[in-house]
DNA sequence: TCCCATGGCGAACGACCGTTCAGCCGGGAG
DNA sequence: CTCCCGGCTGAACGGTCGTTCGCCATGGGA
C-alpha cells in the first residue's frame, strides 16, 4: 500500500497510526480491514518484498559479466539505483526491523545476512584474482553497503545529480575502495 | 540517562515508555518526574549533547596537523572511534530526529550540517592542493560520512577487530575514496 | 424488481501512553 | 524526640492506539 509506504517512512511505524493511513486514502480506519489483516501484516509485506526485490537486482546486476571487477561496479550500481529508485522502502527497511515481528524478523535478517555475504564474495575473488587490495575484505562490503544506504536520505528526483550519475561515481569510488584498475 | 539511553537505542524512542525507563531503574515511572521535566527532553539532552560531542571531537582532530591528507585520516579516525564508542548515542541520533521537537530538531539539523560541510572543505581544500582526486568531493563525503555510520549497528567492544585497527582500515579507505597518497 | 455481496462507517472495546497529584516514608537537622 | 523535606508511590487523568462489530448504502446479477 503506497499510503503506508509514504507514512511509515516519513514517521515511523510506530509513529504512523491506522487513521493516518485510511485519512490518506479519503477513508476511516476501520475500512482499511477490509482490505488488508493487520498493521504488522503490512510492514512485513514491505520489508520481505523490498529485500529480495533488492536482492533479485543484485543477482542479476553481477550475473551479466565474469570480469570481478566490472561485477564489483555493477553491483554498487544496482545497489545505489534501487536505493535511489525506492527511498522510502529502503529507510523502512534500515529503521523497523525491530518493529517486526517473528518469524518476519529472522527472515529478513537472514535475507540481508545473505546479501551482504554475496559482496563479500566478490570481493574476496577479486582479492584471490589479484584484482582488488584492501586490508579487510569484510570492513570493505560494509562500508559499500553502508555508502548506498545514505542515498536514500538525501537523493530526490530532478536534483543536481541524475540517477545514472550517481551510479557511476558510486561505482566508481566502490573500485577505489579496493584499489582496483576499473574493469 | 543512561538507562533511556540503551532502551531508546533498542527499541526507539516512541517504542520506549516511561514505565520501562524506570522498570530498568528499579522504580515506577512517575519517580521519573523528580528528575526530568518529560520524555522529550530526555532525546533532546542525548541527541544534542551527541552532535556537540561528536563535532568537538572532529574539530580536534582536523586541528592537530595542517597535512590536509593527514587531516582526512585523523577525520575519518575521530568519526570511526566514536560511532564505536558510541553506538547507542549514535543509533538514536541518526533514528530519531523526526521525534524531536522544534526548536531542537533544527538545532540537530545544523549541527549535521555544519559537521558535513567541515569534511567537504577539508575534501575541497585536498582537491585545491591536487592531493586528492574525485569526481565529486559531496559525494566523497556523504560516504565517508555513511561509512561510519554503520559502525554504530554491528561494532561491539571485544569483536575481531580492536577499535584502534577499525579507525586505521576506515582512515586508510577514506584515502583511497580520494585516490591520496598517505600523509 | 428483488437479492445479496461488497465495502465503508460510527461506536465502542481494552490496552497502554505521558503526565499529575496527594500522600507516605525514612532520615538528617534542630 | 520532633519536624520537615526530598523522593518514591498508587491512583487516576485524558488521550490515542489497533482492532472488532453491527449497520447501512450501493450496485450488479438473476
């Protein structure tokens, strides 16, 4: 629902209440039942679907090329494009995990566990490839991961710097990060 | 306080009654209003004294050398060593400015300001020497300054890394996003 | 024309929130 | 010993929350 996605990012889960919703949607909110469960039913909905619609980006970002390298600046692009693309999935998702109930929960902390192990995979192989240096491959994929994130509390659409820029000087600095030669 | 200060890190501000506060203490809530005025300024005290904190911190160690590429590591050094040290104070601030009541919150807002443009002109000043190299010395620094963010939600005292060698592996790829050679 | 399913609605539920207030207790000052 | 006062307390306040329920209007199918 677009009208959640819109509040619980501005406000907070908590801080976003049923009336809020239906008032958004020219409605009460005991009508909102009729179309959905629960408030919990939602924000689960939100968060497992944006973390492997990330996910799914992500796979078929580092799938198009073998070189480790170009892998690596793929991914970044495809990180910093959706968190650009879908700013109030993405602060959701960073801010109300712990609003999430079991077995949500565990699910999406598995899925990030997940996604943050791919990256480090990639840069592990381009450290073996003699591709990358860098003292820490994990401190590395944690500082990627973290870089994107910010975007979507700054980027907005039409701002001085277009989506397709953006992507490539994150990818761009993602190859520093590990010294790379860009592939 | 600091047992608002572990319970607002936890579970957020608005996810954190009075009565679990003072449950925490050992009391019930309204022996609270002996100390304090209300809940609000118990995120006001934390989030502002925070950013003071954190900028005092940043000033200090910009000041100790007039190499501006030593003076980026020792930024990146300071931002690191306190978002470890820090990690509650830190979660809070980044999680709840929206709950904060103005005048506070602007007050918060410039003090992020101020903070992010004291890492650009230290990033402008290295590109102005030619020592640094980037496409985009804004971007450079909203990552650098993500970067440690993260710091706060996995670093625990006693993990893998010392926090020593955590500021040294952050400093080092502060430089590289810049393409410098070190100080 | 009638029927019924759909979906919005007001009212109300119990729970919990931040906060107030009057009273109680223990211990230090006189 | 007496008094007083800082600090903790139960009770209670008005308010908001997520959710339920019975009612009602509507409009398409028979």
């Amino acid at each position: 629902m677009d009208a959640a996605l819109t509040l619980f990012a501005e406000r907070g889960y908590l801080g976003t209440s049923m009336r809020d919703i239906a008032s958004q949607l020219g409605m009460r909110a005991p009508s909102l039942y009729n179309h959905l469960e629960s408030k919990q039913e939602l924000l689960q909905d939100i968060m497992l679907r944006t973390m492997e619609d990330l996910f799914a980006d992500h796979r078929a970002a580092i799938a198009t090329t073998n070189d480790v390298a170009e892998q690596l600046r793929r991914a970044m692009e495809a990180h910093v494009r959706y968190h650009a693309r879908h700013p109030r999935e993405v602060r959701i998702g960073n801010a109300e995990i712990w609003n999430l109930e079991q077995p949500a929960q565990d699910r999406v902390r598995k899925l990030r566990r997940d996604y943050a192990r791919s990256w480090q995979d990639v840069i592990n192989r381009g450290v073996d490839e003699g591709r990358f240096q860098t003292p820490s491959p994990q401190l590395a994929s944690y500082a990627m991961l973290e870089m994107g994130i910010g975007i979507s509390l700054w980027y907005h659409e039409g701002g001085r710097l277009s989506e397709s820029q953006l992507a490539y000087y994150y990818g761009d600095m993602a190859l520093r990060l590990v010294s790379a030669e860009s592939g």
